[in-house]
C-alpha cells in the first residue's frame, strides 16, 4: 500500500501547487473544465481534493504503523 500512500501525497502536492497561484491573481472567473465558475468555489474546489488527499494519506500512514506493530 506504499503506492497509495504516496499517490496521495502527489495529489496534495499537485492541488497545494494549483491552488496558491490563484490567490494571487486578479481573476473573479476561472475556468474549471468546460465551465467558468467563481474564483471561490475554484478554491473551494481545490481546497477539498487536497484536504481529502491529505486525510487519505494520513489514514494510510495510520494503517501502516498499525500493520508494523
């Protein structure tokens, strides 16, 4: 489970990296996929996928000390 544990930390990496850039800019529409969407609920967006990889990552971390005791 190591490759999950790591994929995990990638994709919170991935979003951390997409998401401060856009607290610097002057944009009030950002394009999300096929549609505009508030620059809020980008970062909403975004802050989700990475809280969720993180807890991801962590439940995995968690299992595997708990698997090497």
């Amino acid at each position: 489970m190591k490759f999950l544990k790591i994929l995990y930390l990638v994709l919170a990496a991935a979003m951390l990296v997409d998401l401060v850039p856009s607290f610097n800019t002057s944009q009030e529409v950002f394009r999300v996929f096929f549609w505009e969407t508030n620059i809020w609920w980008y970062r909403i967006y975004k802050l989700s996928f990475l809280l969720v990889s993180v807890a991801a990552f962590w439940d995995q971390q968690k299992r595997g000390k708990l698997n090497d005791q």
